[in-house]
C-alpha cells in the first residue's frame, strides 16, 4: 500500500519560474536585499535582480537563443549567479548547471549530451570552460565570462545592450526549464529533465515545512550549480525575498566571519560542514547568535552530531532528503517539528505519495498501524518528479515506472506517523561530501593503465566518517605499481571529488556469471575487516 504525505496539498499554479519567482514582487520589496556577496557585502536588491536577469534574457534572445534550447552556466555562488540563470528561464532557454569543480573533459561531455548554445564561466574557470566549448565548437563570443575576460563578452556587456526581454509562450508543464547532472541510481551521468512545473511545485511543496520568512539571511554555501542550492536556497529564498548571502567555495573562517558579520539567521550545509561546526575550536571565537536554524542535505547526517552541532549553536538542526530526479526534496523534517528524531529524513512532503516495496520479492510493504515498518526500496511519485532523462529512454524507464513513481535506489522504513528513515543504498552511486562519484566511471579510467588488469570501485568510510572512493585493483602480471600511484593516475585525470582516496590490491575482482562486477561482496568483505 503506498502512504501519502500527512500534510494537506498545496495549490501549484501553473507560472513560469520568472513569473512565479518575481511577478508578484511589489514595489515595496523591490528595494529589499535579494543578494549580498558575503566577501565584498555587495547589495543586489529584487529591483535590480529583475532587472539584470530581464538584461540576460534579452541579450540571450538577441544572439538567437530560441525557446527550448540549452544554456551551459559554470560557475561558483556569486550574485551574477542568479541573474544569469533567470535570465535564460526567462527567455525561455533550459539552464544546463555545470559542476565548478568539472575538468575540461567532464564539461565537455555535459555541453556535448546537453548540445548547449552558449556558455558563461567566470574568469578563475575560463581555462577549462574555453578548452571544452572548443572542443564541441562553441564559438569565444558565446563564452560569456561574468567578470570579463578579453576575447569574450561580460556580464556587463550584455546589460549594457538594453536588449529588451522577450515575449515567450510555453506551457510549464512540459517546458523543460534546467537539465542538473545526476548519475540517478547508477552509472554515468544523465541529464535530468526537470520542467518549470517541476521546480516550482518543489518550491510550492516545501515551503510550509522549511519556515523561511522574508526577514531571514540564508548563508548560500552550498552550490547553487547543484540542484539542492538551486531549489532550496535560491528558488525558495526569493520566493520569500529573503536574502542570499553567497560565498563562492567553503572556507571555515570565512564562513564563520560571514555569518557573523552579516548575521545570518538560516544556514544550509552538508554534513562534512557539522562536523566542523560540532568540534572546531575556532567556533568558539565568533558570535553565531544570529542563526535559529540548520539545514542539512545531501548526504545522511548522524543523529548525535546533529545534536552536537544544535547544542553547540543554541539552534535548531533538521535534514531532509532528496535527488536532483525529484526537484529535489521528497522529504524534511518540519521547521516546527521537534519531536521527530534527527536520524530520519521527516514526512514526505505534501502532493507526494510514496511506497516501499521489497527489492528482493516485488511485494508492497505496509505503513504500519504502530511502530516501523520493514525495509524496503523507497519509491515516489508527484509534481516534482522529473519528466525522465535526456535522450535516454532505458535510463528513463528504469528509474520511472509507468505509474509514475520514482525508484529511488535507497532503502527506507517509515513508522505510523509517515516519519521516514533511510537506512542503506541499493543504488553505487558514491557519495563524497554530497557530490555524487560513479564507480563505472572511476573504473572504466583504471582499466585505461596499461598496469592494471582489472578494477572495481566502492565507497569506504575514512578516519572521519565520510565516504571516500576505494579502488580495488588486479595488476598486470609483473606490473609494479603502488597506491601512490594510482591514487596519482585518477587525481591526475578526473575532479577533486572523484579522486580515488584507498586502494587495495586483489587477485580477483568478484563478478556475476553476466560479467557484473559484485560490489556488494566487496563491501561485505570491507566490513568484515
């Protein structure tokens, strides 16, 4: 039987993102602070963030950008983020969110899969971002740089132009809006299709439970490129007028000064982020006052750090869980919600409906009357749920059934309240620091050694308790080879979060009478050490 979300529906009108986002900003909050750039305290108010983003979609419209067609935007959190990603909403483009820590390589393969008609960057990621537009024939003047570089057009350039806005009609229900990156359950990364109707339920659906009022200053730490800092942070935040207080990459004193100084009253992290905020010394030296709550995503955040971290900060702690195929939350611990246990993930959120379903048998499994239920494989359906991923029909229809729920790959048990727990992974995908590492892609490298026979990659804990990658490798007869040298080979080839971290050294690499390498057996033998 699947259980709904114990919160009543809430309405999801049938806007835009623009339109939903800021067509009904009224002329008294156009002068409030949508953006401030945590380094330098830079201001940008709903007026001008309006204004900028009109600036975009009319440039974008001028150089021949036609409703439908795809936008690479590759860059760290910084004002011009949210400008620049509007705008191509607002001309009716699909904004294609690429990774800032991608090599050339990886964002080719995005620009490429996505076929992407321009590209902004900013000037420290122009290296990469020019040698991977050349190479699938993006020409320099649709490199747009947002602090200007020579050869290309800026930000700035582009305002200047006074392009008008376009008039564009699409149907947000179908109209595909973003394509984030996602490896979904396995493998290498899709795009995942996510229309305007997509991201506005999600916004729709997890306002009542996050509590973010206009007068909150949200720390946008967490990437705006990735679809947690997208819909959570960016979208829900100017949906409120809030403001965003943008900090480019993670450094903990300057976290610690920005919150400080800027007095932010709401901040989203990762878990990597609490164990700091539990144990540094250093957080003893700053007034974090300010700051009433916690969010943590993308990754399972321990209960007793949870606590820690709440304790230590005099704020509250929630986490929610979520993938870039649902928009991407399906489920939060509420805001006004201290009762429920910080190991769970929360109720589904309301217009969701979700099943745990046996991964071994196929039966349904039953929302207990009492107590928790058995384990099984959390499977979801709603308005946020992606329409499938692009140009990949197989994929697609592996993740969705044709009853609309999404197979999520985690495994879950819920209790009689509709509180849900994720209690394992049936899905590969590594999870290092909330970024998400395929091992077939770590592996399908290794094979490229000429010392190396063989190569299976799983996700290990480290002396921190964070997932790493592991490679376990056969080598060549006679080969000499050591970790250090593995561990060079990928860092060497791939981005800083893909990075092989351990390797041992086997005879064999387990595999099913299919060929499918037997990571489970991997793990399983890892655990028994």
């Amino acid at each position: 039987m699947s259980f709904k979300s114990p919160f009543p529906d809430v309405e999801i009108p049938n806007l835009s993102v623009y339109d939903f986002l800021f067509g009904s900003v009224d002329p008294a909050e156009e002068a409030r602070p949508a953006l401030i750039d945590g380094a330098s305290g830079a201001v940008t108010t709903y007026q001008g963030l309006i204004a900028q983003i009109n600036g975009v979609a009319g440039a974008l419209a001028a150089r021949g950008l036609a409703v439908g067609e795809v936008v690479g935007l590759h860059s760290p959190n910084v004002p011009a983020f949210a400008s620049v990603f509007h705008g191509i909403l607002r001309a009716g483009g699909v904004a294609t969110t690429i990774n800032a820590l991608y090599t050339a390589e990886d964002i080719a393969k995005q620009l490429t899969d996505s076929k992407a008609k321009f590209l902004f960057t900013v000037s420290p990621l122009l290296p990469q971002a020019k040698a991977a537009a050349a190479q699938v024939g993006i020409a320099d003047a649709n490199v747009i740089v947002l602090d200007g570089a020579e050869g290309h057009p800026s930000l700035k350039d582009l305002l200047t132009e006074g392009a008008p806005a376009p008039e564009v009609s699409f149907d947000p229900a179908t109209q595909l809006a973003v394509l984030p990156y996602s490896s979904g359950t396995t493998g290498r990364p899709k795009g995942v299709m996510l229309t305007h109707r997509n991201l506005v339920a999600n916004v729709c659906q997890i306002n009542p439970r996050m509590g973010i009022s206009g007068d909150d200053k949200l720390l946008a730490v967490l990437p705006f490129f990735h679809i947690y800092g997208m819909t959570v942070l960016l979208n829900a935040a100017l949906r409120n007028r809030a403001a965003l207080v943008t900090m480019p990459k993670f450094d903990l004193v300057e976290f610690l000064k920005i919150v400080s100084e800027q007095r932010c009253t709401y901040v989203f992290i990762a878990p990597p982020v609490a164990v700091a905020l539990a144990k540094h010394p250093l957080i003893d030296q700053y007034d974090l006052s300010s700051v009433h709550s916690i969010f943590s995503g993308a990754a399972p955040l321990d209960q007793e750090l949870g606590k820690a971290v709440a304790n230590r900060l005099g704020c509250r702690v929630r986490q929610g869980y979520g993938m870039s195929e649902m928009s991407p939350v399906s489920h939060a611990i509420p805001f006004d919600r201290d009762d429920i246990a910080l190991d769970s993930v929360g109720p589904t959120i309301a217009n969701m409906e979700c099943k745990l379903v046996d991964p071994g048998t196929g039966e349904e499994i039953e929302q207990p009357t009492e107590g928790v239920s058995a384990p099984g494989e959390l499977w979801c359906k709603g308005p946020n749920i992606m329409a499938g991923y692009l140009g990949n029909d197989e994929a697609t229809a592996e993740t969705l059934d044709a009853e609309g729920y999404l197979h999520t790959g985690d495994i879950a048990t819920v209790d009689s309240e509709g509180v849900v727990t994720i209690v394992d992974r049936m899905k590969e995908l590594i999870k290092y620091k909330g970024y998400q590492v395929p091992p077939a892609e770590l592996e399908a490298l290794l094979l490229t050694h000429p010392q190396i026979a063989d190569a299976a990659v799983i996700g290990v804990l480290d002396e921190e308790g964070e997932e790493v990658p592991k490679a376990f490798v056969v080598k060549q007869q006679g080969a000499e080879l050591d970790e250090a040298a593995v561990i060079a080979f990928v860092a060497e080839r791939v981005s800083p979060h893909k990075k092989v971290r351990k390797v041992e050294f086997i005879d064999l690499v387990p595999k099913s009478a299919a060929g499918k390498i037997l990571r489970k057996d991997l793990r399983a033998a890892e655990a028994g050490k």
